[in-house]
C-alpha cells in the first residue's frame, strides 16, 4: 500500500507549469521577473521576434508592406514549431515551466492543460488584466522604443478574445486561477472612442480595400466595439493584491 507520506511526498515533487495570459501591453514579462523569475519561460513571441531580427523585420508591423506580412506569417509558422519543441523537451525533463501567451483561444489551453496533468504537472493559471487604453498605449511605446508593435486593430481585437475567456479559464482552473489587475493608477477603464480613434489615425492600411470590403470591417468593427463596452461594464472580480504572491508561492511550495 501507499503511505499517506508518500502521496504527500509524490504531490510535492510534482512539476509545476503555470499558464500566463493576457493582452498586449499587460505587463506579463514584468510580473515573470516579480514573481517567478525561476521558471523557464515558454513564450513564442521571445522565438518569433528572434527570427524576425534575422529577416531584417524588427520594426513596427503598421510598417509591414504585404510582401513582409506574408513573411512574418511564414515565421510566426517556424516559431510556433521551434516552441513546441522546447516545451516538449522541457516536459521530458520534468521542469517547472511558465507558458506565457495571450490566452485569447481557450480550447488549445485546456488542450495543453490535460497533456501536462496526464504527465504529472499541476497547473496554475495567472491572467493579466489592463484596460484597452492601457493596452494600445503600451504597445505603441514598446515600438517607439524599438520593439515589435502590433496593429491597433489587432490589439483591440485580442483584447477582447482575451477577456470574453476571463469565466472560462476561472471555472478551469478553478482555485488555481489568479486574475491580477495590473492597470496603472487613475487608468481610463472606458471604451473612450475619441481616444482610441488617435492610434488606429496613426497607421496605414497594408493595401487599398474595396467598397464591400470596407463595409465589412465597418460591420465587424461594431461587433468588437459593442463587445468590448459590454465587458468593460462589468468587469471580473480580481484577485486581492495581497493574496497574488502568496497563492504562487503555495501552488509552488
């Protein structure tokens, strides 16, 4: 039989893997450094922009012609298949990892979730949480400071992938679930138009749309802007600043 000591000692050498999400501009890679800065990080967004210093394609996507964009797809495809194989050679080695992504689609994540767990990990899940303000904000200053910026498009977009899976991820990972607000003080948590309108006003269509395609986007545009109004009138309950490190420091312990 058994012993109820080595079920106890078994639980505690279990690997651990903690899935991090949330938008653009977050603060995720700040709040590795913070919290849980001795986990190897599994980030695709580390390989991708690696492969596109190499390609001559470190700057701003909004700068991309459609020639780069198709490129930067082909490398984002080469990253995707070198991060697959660090994470897998990492579960081998039974490490304790971070997965550090968007968590804008859920299904891949309960996915990987169970392949960790049928390896023996227990898993966590730390979800970052900023305003959509503070999000287009700070990926604007990511690419004035040289890094790689995305389309204002494509973060409002993310954003609200990103936060219609707050519920999901909580019931998934149920007590293992951590919602941090990482919103600076005072931070507009509105959907303010006039605003916002300021960073779509500072870049250029890849190429010249259609009529019917530009009504198109008008439609979809409304969709995502009526959704996003619709979560940011009632947001989610955050974790209580005081209990962040401390849940970490037992899921770890």
């Amino acid at each position: 039989m058994i012993s109820l000591v080595d079920l106890l000692l078994e639980n505690i050498n279990k690997p651990k893997a903690i899935f991090l999400a949330g938008p653009a501009g977050s603060g995720k890679s700040s709040f590795i450094k913070d919290n849980i800065p001795n986990l190897k990080v599994i980030n695709i967004d580390d390989t991708y922009e690696e492969l596109l210093k190499k390609a001559g394609l470190d700057k701003p996507q909004s700068e991309f012609t459609s020639d780069e964009l198709s490129q930067s797809s082909k490398l984002m495809g080469q990253a995707r298949k070198e991060t697959t194989s660090k994470l897998k050679d990492a579960q081998e080695a039974g490490e304790n990892i971070v997965i550090d992504g968007t968590g804008a689609a859920s299904n891949p994540i309960k996915k990987k979730k169970t392949q960790l767990e049928e390896l023996g990990y227990d898993t966590m899940m730390v979800m970052i949480y900023v305003s959509p303000l503070v999000s287009l904000e700070r990926n604007r200053s990511r690419g004035e400071r040289g890094g790689r910026s995305l389309r204002p498009s494509i973060i409002v977009r993310t954003w609200n992938q990103v936060n219609k899976n707050v519920d999901v991820f909580r019931n998934m990972f149920g007590n293992n679930f951590i919602l941090v607000n990482n919103d600076p003080e005072g931070a507009d948590k509105t959907y303010n138009e006039k605003e916002i309108k300021k960073y779509f006003d500072q870049v250029t269509a890849a190429r010249e749309y259609s009529d019917e395609e530009k009504a198109k986007k008008a439609k979809e545009r409304q969709e995502l802007e009526s959704s996003i109004k619709s979560l940011l009138s009632d947001l989610p309950e955050f974790t209580p600043q005081t209990q962040i490190k401390s849940k970490i420091n037992g899921f770890l312990s």
